[in-house]
C-alpha cells in the first residue's frame, strides 16, 4: 500500500526549548533522511513543524497568544515580525537537510495563507495537494492575522496537523514525533515508573505536565486532543519517539512500532 503520510517535528524535539534559538540539527538530519527514504519507496509526506525556542519564548514574552494589547502593541507587532522570521530560520534548517537528503519541497508559511487561530481557521488547504509528486510541502506554527482589534494570534502546528490530515483526501497516517519519549505516558515521563500507553482513547485521563513558561499552544494537552479527533477519519494516528526515526518506516511498512496509536 503507498502511505501518505502527514508528520509533525515537535518543537521540543527539534529544538532546545531552553534555550533560545537553539535547533537540534542532528535530530533534524536523521528524520529528514528518514522522510527521504519513505519518499524513495513510493509513499508521500507532507510535513509540520512546531516552534520550541524559535517561537514560545517570545510570544510568551509578549502575551503574542492573547492578541494586541494597546498598552503594549509597538513592542508586540515587533515581537511578530521576529517571531516569524525566527520561524522561517528554523523552518530553513528542515528545508536545508531534505534538500541534502535529495527531496525537493515547498513552504507554506501561514502568516501568509491563514486567517484565525485554532481548528477553524480558514485557508486554502489545497495548496498542500497541489505541489508536484515528490515535492514535500512544509509549514508550521506561526503568529497569524486575526480579525478585529485582536489583529494577531498564535496557530498551533496541532490545528494544522488536525485539518491538514482531515481535509486532505486519502491521508492514511498522521504521526506526531515527540521528542525523547516514545508516546504517550500514563505518567509524565519525568516520574519513575511512568509506562508507555501503546493505545490511547479521547477519555482516558493522562497525567501530564505542561510547562505553561515556554509553551503558548497547549502542549501535550492539545496534541492528544487533535489526535484524537483526527483518528475520526484516518485509521493510523501515532506519537512517536522522533529521536528513533527508524520507526516511522517500521511503522508505515510493518503496520505496527514503538508508540501509542490514538483512537477517536
């Protein structure tokens, strides 16, 4: 069966999300090879990255998420302008190793194409299905145009993984890569014992932590959420261990990996 697929890079798996404007540019590589082997063996990928320290931390700074504040609205629309291009950097690390690994992409920032923040934005989704075969499609979280006085808001790289996989016909995987664990957990992975979930049902309480200091966008919370309500039209919606991306061809080849497949 040809696979296609539509994969998200956690932000904290791409990036160090402590430190600001640090890529991890090893991780990067190794996925980036790993899509260029699923592309060599006939499958398509369509691709979404998050922020980590490209994005959160400003737009925690300056209250980016909750739109303009008049008391602070000069240093906000330029905290937007280098929240963008910050993320049109990171973006270019990705773009940068695929085109080493010999795949040809186009990008889709969405300070471009959206209007609105959350899972009803709106915006022509039909720009991903329209880039020649072969062609990755790329795009990301980003402070987007919002109407009224709110002017700007945050879209999370969730919301686009949640219409993108839903609204694009034939998706038949949707993966989230987390970074440095391999699913979900029915603890937060920092406590010892905590044990991989291999199956997830919208419902089944999780034990979490959201480090609200550096993420804007809902972190884990969002994710399952999103999950969850994608698994209504796709059969095969996974979190994985971006930092074995072994998996993702195990699992698109072999029906079955290392992760938790979420059910609607």
């Amino acid at each position: 069966m040809v696979a296609k697929v539509v994969m998200k890079l956690g932000g904290g798996l791409i990036t160090d999300k402590s430190s600001f404007k640090v890529p991890k540019k090893g991780v990067i590589d190794s996925i980036c090879k790993e899509i260029s082997k699923i592309i060599s063996n006939g499958h398509s990928v369509t691709l979404i990255h998050g922020a980590g320290s490209f994005g959160h931390l400003l737009a925690k700074e300056w209250s980016l998420a909750g739109g303009l504040d008049p008391e602070i609205s000069e240093q906000q629309r330029d905290a937007v302008l280098r929240v963008r291009s910050d993320m049109l950097e990171l973006c270019g690390y990705v773009t940068n190793s695929l085109s080493h690994h010999g795949i040809k992409c186009e990008v889709f920032p969405p300070s471009e194409w959206v209007m609105g923040t959350g899972s009803s934005f709106d915006g022509d989704l039909g720009i991903f299905e329209d880039v020649p075969k072969g062609t990755v499609p790329v795009s990301f979280g980003d402070v987007v145009r919002v109407g009224g006085e709110a002017e700007f808001g945050i879209l999370s790289g969730d919301d686009l993984m949640a219409r993108i996989s839903l609204e694009l016909p034939s998706v038949s995987h949707c993966i989230f890569l987390l970074g440095d664990v391999d699913g979900m957990m029915d603890l937060p992975p920092n406590v010892e014992g905590s044990k991989l979930i291999p199956i997830w049902s919208a419902g089944e309480r999780i034990e979490t932590t959201h480090n609200a200091e550096q993420d804007v966008t809902g972190g884990i919370e969002l994710k399952a959420a999103r999950a969850s309500q994608i698994s209504g039209g796709v059969d095969e919606v996974w979190f994985i261990n971006g930092n074995h991306p072994e998996r993702i061809s195990q699992l698109i080849e072999e029906g079955t990996t290392i992760g938790t497949k979420i059910l609607g």
